[in-house]
C-alpha cells in the first residue's frame, strides 16, 4: 500500500477509533451498565461517573505506560543484562557500568556533557535575557523578536547544516566561503581554521548551535515575564534615583527570578538530550562525543544493548533531579 | 516609565544598533544557507554569499580558446585566434579592465591591444571579443590566459531547486522523503491531541481519587528522555509484529508528544470559567456533551499550540525515524535523515546540500510565522504561571 494512502487510512482509523472509543464507552457507561433510571438511578449515576474519568483517561494511560514509564523500568533492566547468543540476556550487575566508565570515550562524553550544561544554558538563558530588554520597549521590536526567535522552527539537522556552512573552511590560497574564516582572515587570522576539528573548542563551536536555537525561546518567555513586572516598582526605583542597570539587576531581575529558573532547567533538559547537531556535524569526532550520541552508537553500531542502556540511565539520573523538582512544583502549586 | 525617566537620543541609538546586531547575528546563519541554495556550485565555491547580494567587482580568470584547434593561418608564419572570452554564455557584467598576467591585474583598458613581446599581440574589447596574434610558436600549446576585473550583477538560479525536487534521475532528491516526512507529521500530530484532549478535561474538569497523582505523574515524564525509550520500545514493536514502520513511528511519536499535550491542555482547560461548566451540568448536559460542545471549542487556541509543537517537532526529528521507521531499504527515509546522508557523501556540494536543508526548513518556518502567535501563547503556558 502506498504510505501516503496508508497515512490517510491511519488518520482515518486512528481519529475514527478515538472518537469512536469515547462516544461507545460513553454510550456503553450510560445506557447499558449504569442506567440512571428504575430503583437504583442515584446510586447507577453516582457510580458512572465514578468510572466515566478513567474511561477518558484510558488511551492516555496505556499510551504513556507504554511509551514512557515501562521503557525507564525495562531499560534499567537491561543495563543490568548482557546479550548472550540467540536471544537470550544473561545477568552481569554492575558490569555493563564498570565497563563503560573504564571506557575513555564515555568519560570524554561525560566531560563533554558537562561542558554542555553548564554553558548552554546559561549562555541561552543569558541572550534570552537581553534580547527581551532590548526589544521590550522597541517600535519594531516585535519583528526583531520574530528573527532571534525564528531558529526555534528549525530541525537540529537543518542548523547542524547552516552551522557546518558558517565553519567550512576552503584552502588558504582561494576565496573562504565560511564567513567565520572570512573574519577570521580579515581580522588578522594566519590561515583558515577547519573549527568543527580543533578540540575542546569545537565543543564550543557546536554548542553555539544550540544556543542559537535555544535564545529565541529563552527569550519570548522572559519577555512576558518582564511585562508582567508591575509597573510600579520600576517607577518607585526611577524616582529614587536608580540607573538603569540598578533597575535591571535590582529590581527586575529579582521578580523574574521563578522564571529565569524554569527557562534554565527547560534548557538544560534540552541540552541533556542533545543527539541531532553532533550526529550530523561531527558524530563524536575530533573529541567532541556527547551521552545521546555515545548511547546510540553502543546500541545501534556496536550492538551492545546492555552498555547503550547504561548510557541511557545515566542520562536519566541526571534529569531525575530536575524531575523530582517538577513534580514538587507542581504538587505546591495544585494545594 | 518612559515619560518619567527620559530618554536621551544617544542611549536610544545605541538600543537600536545593539538589537540591529543582535537580529543580523541571528540572522547570518539562516541567510547565508538560503542564498547559497539560488547559486550554481561554481559560484559558492568561487566567493562567499555574502558577495554574491551585491554587484560584485571579481577578478575572472579564464583562457582563450585552444589555439591549436582554432587558430587561423595569416601567412608569414603568423597566427591568429579570434573568438569570444565568454563563449557561448551572455555575460551580463561589466568589464572594467583586463590584463594578460596576474602580476599586472587591471593594466588594460577594454579596447586596448598589448603587446605581449617578440611581436605577439592580445585585443579584448568590452565585449569580450578578442584578437590574440603571433607566430607559430606563440599561438600554439596552452592557450593565453585573461584577467578580468569586471563588476558582475548579483546572479541566482532556481537550478537547484529543480534539481533536487523535480529531477527523476536524482537518485538522493528530496521529493521521496519530503513526502515520507509529511506521511509521519500528520498522524502523529493529530491523533496525540485527540487522545490528549479527553485525559486532561477529566484531570482538570472530573474528580476522582488519584488525580492529583496522575497529574504528577505526567509533570513527571515530561522530562523522561526519549532515548530510553528506544531498545525496548524498538523489541516491543518487533515481538508483536509492527517491526519498523510508518504504524511504529506514528505510535511513538504520540506516545513521546502526549506529556506535553495532556499538561498544556489541562492547563489551558483549568483556567477556563468554572460558571460556564457548572451551569451546562445543571441544565442536565452529560460530561461527554460538555466536554465535545463546550470544552473542545474553547480549547481551540490550546489545541493549536500543541498542533505547532507537535508539528515541528515530528517534521525536525531525527532520532525517532532512525530508530522506528527508516528500515535497510531506505525506502522509508525522511528529510532529516536524507540530510544527515548527504552531509556524509556530499559533504563538498554545498548547492545540493544547502538546498535540501532549505527544503525540509521551508516548511516548518512557513508554519512558524503564520501561527507565532498560538507558538508564543503555547510556551507560556507551558512554562509561566
């Protein structure tokens, strides 16, 4: 079958038994088990609509359990298996950890990963910042915005290309065609520089990728927050004499603070997950090697399942703080 | 604040240039991949693109015709080879000046004739027509070579495009995967937020015991990085037949985008007026009735954010395809991945390669500035409350 035909059947199928799901248990719930009529009406509507949530929150359900909450279980599992002959898992404990951590390439990732989170983020979170108090009080700034917020459209693949044209390097004696080397060359640089292989700073030149991409979101939710600063407080600063960068650290900054922290953490995760910009610019050459793109070349080039899930779970430990505090949040702000 | 503070026009200036920095720093990028994909591959590699917006003062090297296959017998041993330097081709610049040695660049004027020694002569006239004359000795062997400082005007192509959409002998065109992408993005953005929709009317609108676990428990595997998800996931799809497929890919992306979904819209549904629903249950309507009449309409600008994330957010992935769709037949390969494999084996071909990037980015930019608004109301609510 054609896979466009295929498409429209799935749509067909898949909103058809949707809708089709919700209207027949609903029908089901109210016409057939639980009749809100005869002697036990009361009690039939009472327990109907005891089940009629979990009745919508049924696909749901199955649906996250399945994709996200027994992936994490089966996956701590098999971290601790090892692939054996014909199908069959044996079990190693900690052998699969104990080997990767001896590995130099995984430590390099580890590294590197690091590098990533205390820099992404922070560098994002930073242009965000002062790209909405730039443009907040700007006659087009809006149209500004629109342009630094732009890249957030574009896939990882897509900028790993733009980015990979902005580093290309071309032999010293013809035009560079990368404008990076351009500059280079114009501001007094010797001879051109291949970026993407000069390590430890092509760490920098990838992550410049992503907080390229990162800045625009960075930047539209702190703007809102910044609007949403009463007024007043900046006015009563003004008048007792305060410049504008006292406004801006003293009294702006601190309001925006709970925000500043979940744009951060939002990065971060974002950061921890990054596989797309060093699969396509480098694939972990030049000792530029990240946790996403280290997993996936254990669990699909080297066929080692029980390491690329020991990869995976590392990743996990480290999102699990954020994770706890999420769910703290969250929690607060429901009481 | 405006009005109390004042602003003096140098600190207004200097708000401007700095967003003008910012905005063209944001931009280049961008810029530079979409002019590239409107020049042939000589032009890229003959000048950076950002030389090409502009009429461009380029010093043109080429060589007149071969000698020994056009040269014309004069008598008295002398030779002479007449023609164009620009070929075929219509030259639409403007040459300035010319010179026969890269050592003296721009020596002679368009008309002039120079005298090359021992009686050899070389004439180039505006337009391009030259006279290059000598014995037999000089007319022959390697043909003469030109230097031309000519101002040319900016030049693009739609080549390209042509090239690696429409082309049918191209074997790494996009057409195939652009419509393999579009194949995975419509289901897997549709039928999360249908799903989606009912889970979190009931987690905002019903009460049960257990909601406030289930609404933590969703916050919670928001974050859950999809790589865990690959290997079992990938094993489950393979025990129970599905294998790596359009079916695999459609159900991992919903299961992957419903977090957000389910968080989003309950979100948005919580914040809605509570009269409205109170008053819809007292007039007897059921919570099936309120929730397709009421709820779902009112939902609309919810509805469309997530649509907008999903979206870009199937159309640009990556991972996902590699791991549950893209099988050894390469059949099934999308625009992401195309990409990839042409950065592998194409590395050098940057009119190919910047045209299929732009491609697969029309699309999703297309999306973005016609719906920025609903983007923009998504992310907040999303992340500030």
């Amino acid at each position: 079958m054609h896979p466009a035909l295929q498409g429209l059947l799935t749509i067909i199928i898949g909103v058809g038994g949707c809708v089709g799901y919700f209207y027949f248990a609903n029908l089901l719930l109210d016409k057939v088990l639980f009749k809100p009529e005869g002697p036990n009406a009361g009690r039939n509507i009472n327990r109907a609509n005891m089940i009629r949530p979990w009745l919508f929150l049924l696909p749901a359900i199955i649906a996250l359990g399945l994709y996200l909450a027994y992936p994490v279980v089966a996956t701590l599992r098999l971290s601790f298996l090892e692939r054996l002959p014909g199908n069959e898992f044996g079990f190693v404990g900690f052998e699969n950890y104990s080997k990767m951590f001896g590995e130099p390439k995984f430590i390099e990732a580890m590294k590197n990963n690091v590098l990533w989170l205390v820099i992404v983020p922070a560098a994002a979170t930073g242009f965000g910042l002062l790209a909405a108090q730039l443009t907040d009080r700007l006659s087009w700034g809006n149209i500004a915005k629109s342009i630094v917020f732009m890249p957030m459209a574009i896939s990882f693949v897509g900028a790993a290309v733009i980015f990979k044209l902005v580093y290309e390097a071309r032999p010293e004696d013809v035009a560079q065609i990368g404008i990076l080397n351009h500059l280079y060359l114009v501001f007094g640089g010797a001879e051109p520089q291949q970026w993407l292989q000069i390590p430890f700073w092509n760490n920098l030149f990838l992550m410049v990728v992503l907080i390229w991409i990162q800045t625009g979101f960075a930047m539209v939710i702190l703007s809102a927050a910044l609007r949403g600063i009463p007024e007043e407080t900046v006015e009563a600063a003004i008048i007792d004499g305060a410049n504008p960068f006292q406004i801006f650290f003293k009294i702006k900054i601190p309001q925006i603070m709970s925000t500043i922290v979940v744009v951060w953490t939002t990065i971060t995760i974002a950061t921890l997950k990054v596989f797309d910009i060093v699969f396509a610019m480098t694939n972990g050459q030049w000792e530029t090697q990240v946790l996403a793109n280290y997993m996936y070349d254990k669990l699909f080039r080297a066929n080692d399942w029980g390491m690329g899930s020991a990869a995976a779970m590392i990743i996990m430990l480290m999102v699990t703080p954020i994770l706890v505090w999420n769910v703290y949040n969250a929690r607060k702000e429901m009481r | 604040m405006d009005a109390i503070a004042g602003r003096k026009p140098i600190v207004v200036w200097a708000l401007n240039i700095s967003v003008v920095l910012l905005v063209l720093l944001w931009l280049f990028p961008t810029l530079g991949l979409f002019v590239s994909s409107f020049r042939t591959g000589d032009q890229i590699t003959a000048s950076g693109w950002w030389s090409s917006l502009f009429a461009a003062e380029q010093t043109l090297q080429i060589r007149a015709d071969d000698p020994d296959d056009n040269r014309v017998d004069l008598g008295n041993g002398r030779y002479m080879v007449e023609g164009n330097i620009f070929g075929d081709q219509d030259f639409g610049g403007e040459m300035k000046a010319w010179s026969t040695s890269s050592r003296r660049l721009g020596e002679n004027a368009p008309g002039d004739t120079f005298d090359l020694g021992d009686g050899e002569t070389f004439t180039l006239n505006a337009d391009g027509s030259y006279v290059w004359e000598g014995d037999d000795d000089q007319i022959s062997g390697r043909a003469q070579r030109v230097f031309i400082d000519a101002v040319t005007p900016p030049d693009f192509t739609l080549e390209n495009y042509n090239f690696v959409l429409f082309d049918e002998n191209n074997s790494e065109g996009m057409a195939k995967a652009f419509f393999n992408t579009l194949t995975v993005v419509i289901p897997a953005t549709i039928i999360p937020i249908l799903i989606a929709a009912f889970a979190a009317y009931a987690l905002a609108w019903m009460d049960f015991p257990g909601r406030a676990i289930l609404i933590a428990v969703v916050v919670g595997l928001l974050v859950v990085p999809l790589q865990l998800a690959l290997i079992p996931l990938l094993s489950l799809h393979n025990a129970i037949g599905i294998g790596k497929g359009y079916l695999g890919v459609w159900l991992a992306h919903t299961g992957f985008g419903l977090p957000l979904a389910i968080y989003l819209l309950r979100n948005y549904m919580v914040g809605l007026p509570r009269d409205i629903i109170e008053n819809a249950k007292v007039d007897g309507a059921t919570d099936f009735q309120i929730f397709t009449k009421i709820i779902l309409p009112l939902s609309f600008p919810a509805l469309a954010s997530f649509a907008i994330f999903q979206f870009l957010w199937t159309w640009n992935d990556l991972l996902v395809a590699l791991v549950f769709l893209i099988d050894a037949s390469g059949q099934t390969t999308v625009m992401t991945k195309q990409i990839v494999e042409l950065l592998g084996t194409r590395g050098g071909d940057w009119e190919i390669l910047a045209t299929s990037a732009f491609v697969s980015i029309a699309v999703p930019l297309a999306v973005f500035f016609a719906m920025q608004k609903y983007l923009v109301r998504g992310l907040l609510a999303g992340s500030v409350k």
